[in-house]
C-alpha cells in the first residue's frame, strides 16, 4: 500500500495536494481493490492488538516526519505532528469503511470533493478557526 500511494504522489510537492492524491484518493482506490487486505487488518484489531498496534504506530511514526517537513515549509499548519497523523488516519478509515466495506462501493467523488475541502481547512497555515 505504501508504494501504491508514493507512486500516486510522485511528482507532488506540496503536502496539501499529497495528502489529497495519496493520503485520500489513492488509499481509497487501493482499499477498494484490496478489501480483503483491509478486512485482515480489522480482524487483527481483535485476534492480535499488538500487530494491529505496532501497524499503526508505525505509519503514525513516518506519517509524523513528513508532516513535521511540511510544517518547517510552512505548507501546513503547525499540530502535534502524531495526534494529526492519527486524525488524518481516522478521517480516512471511516470514510473507507462507511463506502467501501459496508456497502461495497467506490468513494463517490461528491465525498472525495468534501474530503478536500476538510483537508484544505485543517491543514492551511494561514487560517485562524
């Protein structure tokens, strides 16, 4: 999955537009063409909580550098760089399970533009909400 969404976001520069394209748009077409990988991952939450900890712990560990270089840049707006990686997880497993593991269906694009414009407004430097 990792090297489906930095495929996904290769020749993207700034973190707004990644988190867009890989971290939303291409997550939510690998899930969809990897349910079954997902439905695993679910079922580890409760047949193996340290596996289902450590995967998640270690994405929120990379995820957090990145966004730490993007708020140096000055792309994003400065969070705790874990409890954002988390949230932006969270956003996305939802959505994901709402679509695709409950009714088996693409993200509609209506839900994709919504996405962006949530991202847009937690993650733009400048804004003072």
């Amino acid at each position: 999955m990792r090297h489906y969404l930095t495929l996904s976001t290769s020749g993207l520069s700034d973190r707004v537009s990644i988190e867009k394209r890989g971290g939303f748009e291409a997550f939510f077409d690998w899930m969809y063409n990897n349910q079954y990988l997902y439905k695993i991952l679910i079922e580890a939450e409760s047949n193996n909580i340290e596996i289902y900890k450590w995967h998640y712990m270690k994405l929120s560990e990379r995820y957090s550098m990145r966004l730490v270089e993007a708020m140096n840049r000055n792309e994003i707006a400065r969070y705790d760089p874990e409890v954002l990686s988390f949230a932006l997880m969270g956003i996305a497993d939802f959505i994901a399970k709402r679509y695709i593991l409950w009714v088996d269906s693409k993200i509609p694009n209506y839900v994709i533009n919504e996405v962006n414009r949530i991202l847009e407004r937690i993650l733009n430097p400048e804004c003072t909400c």
